[in-house]
C-alpha cells in the first residue's frame, strides 16, 4: 500500500513484521534478527546446530518467566548462553568420538568455555533452587494411614 507524505511523493508503507507482534506498533528499519524472522544473517536455521540453538533460548527464555519478563540484556545473554551451550555438546561429541580422548588444547578452550558459560548463566540469574518436597495431602494421609495401621499391626504381635 502507498501513502503520500507531505510534498506529494509516493512513499512505501513498512510491513508488519515480527517486533510489531511483540511492541505492538510498526517499526522502521529493523533487522531480521531484531524482528524474530532470522536466526543468523545468511543462516539457513534448519541445519541441527541451529534447531538446537533456537531450541535452547526458547527454554531459557521460559525459565526466566517468558518474553514479556525479559530485557533486551538478558534475551542477549540468552542468546550467548545458548549458542556456548551448542558449542559446549559439539565439544562433547569431538571428545567422544576421538580415539585417544580430548587434546590438551580442546580441554582448556572447553574448561574457557564452561567458565565463560557458567558466568553468563550466573548473570541472568542461575541459583540453586530448593526442590518442593512436601507431600501433597493425599500423600500425607496414606502416608499417616500406613503408618497407623503398622502401629495397630505392631501392637497385635
């Protein structure tokens, strides 16, 4: 669609793009990463390194609460997270599938990596959690039934 501007001249609408779904208003110029329909410029997206990557800051993204939650600082981090996560697993393979184990040379860029890894993952927020373990209360009670009637068992021997 054309719209005129003021001197009269033709002038070509911008398109709907991603960011518009996430801003919720056009925005000019943006890059086909910043818009979401590209993964990497001149990058297929469908190879495996890929699909793993888009794979990995989509559950990251989810474990820090979703889009909506998010920086643009830490949906970059995200990003450089899940890409040495990617580079980390390609490492693993190599090393599994030499015959005589890692060189010393891939095992300090892996230990590098790790480091560097462990480091972005700590600036987005990577904590230890504390794992629920309270029994739901239909647990409780067969767990406060088995007990009882073991007692009652106990008693009658």
């Amino acid at each position: 669609m054309k719209t005129h501007n003021q001197r009269g001249l033709k002038r070509a609408r911008n398109k709907a793009t991603q960011s518009t779904k996430l801003y919720g208003k056009q925005l000019c110029g943006r890059s086909k990463i910043t818009n979401g329909s590209t993964l990497l410029p001149s990058i297929d997206g469908r190879s495996i390194w890929a699909r793993r990557l888009r794979d990995l800051i989509s559950l990251h993204t989810s474990d820090l609460g979703g889009l909506d939650n998010l920086s643009q600082a830490e949906l970059s981090l995200i990003r450089r997270a899940a890409t040495l996560t990617v580079e980390l697993e390609h490492l693993e393979m190599r090393f599994a599938l030499a015959e005589d184990g890692a060189e010393e040379g891939q095992l300090k860029t892996y230990q590098m990596t790790v480091n560097t890894l462990r480091r972005t993952l700590e600036a987005l927020g990577l904590k230890r959690r504390a794992r629920d373990i309270t029994p739901s209360l239909a647990e409780y009670t067969r767990i406060k039934a088995r007990e009882k009637a073991e007692a009652v068992e106990a008693e009658a021997t």
